[in-house]
C-alpha cells in the first residue's frame, strides 16, 4: 500500500533533486563517459577471466600430459617388451569393435 509523502521530506528532497538536475542538464555527457569507463572496465575484468581460465585449463592439461609421460616412461622402463605386446593387441582389437585409436604424443 502507498502511503502519503510529508511535506518535510518532499521539500528536503527537493533541493537534492534539484542540484541534480542542474548538474546534468550542464554536462549532459558526463554520464555517458561514466557508463562508458564502467563498460571498458567491466570488459577488461571479464578479458582477465577468459585469460585466467585459459591459463588455468593449461596448467592442468600440462599436468596430466606430464604424469601421462612419467607413468609411460616408469611402464616402459620396468617391461618395455609388455609394453609393445600390449600394443599390438589393441591394434588387432581394434577394427573389429569399429572402434579409431589415435596416438596423441607429442
């Protein structure tokens, strides 16, 4: 429900509003500047995100690549020729599931 305004608080009010008004009918540009550094700032944090995110997913694809490498360089040292048997039975299983192995070792 609304309830009435007092008198005191209107006129009160009234000044505020009045100092306002003058302000931006004299610079009436000024709030589309400030509109417009609140946007380039709100797009460089949003950029830094992107980029902090993208450093982050690296970090992580580094990590597991690296204990991909030492877990196949520990299996390779202990029985290499397990290793290649291993191999050559995937790649005799392979073709008759359907399935495509693809070597990813850079």
């Amino acid at each position: 429900m609304v309830r009435p305004i007092e008198m005191n608080q209107g006129i009160m009010q009234a000044h505020a509003t009045e100092k306002i008004q003058k302000v931006q009918q004299q610079h009436p540009d000024m709030q589309q500047r400030y509109f417009s550094l609140q946007l380039q700032e709100e797009k460089k944090r949003q950029s830094e995100k992107i980029s902090d995110a993208e450093e982050a997913k690296k970090k992580i694809i580094d990590a597991q690549q690296e204990k991909n490498r030492e877990r196949d360089e520990k299996g390779s040292e202990n029985n290499p020729k397990h290793v290649e048997d291993d191999h050559d039975a995937d790649s005799s299983l392979m073709p008759e599931q359907g399935a495509h192995h693809i070597d990813i070792k850079a």
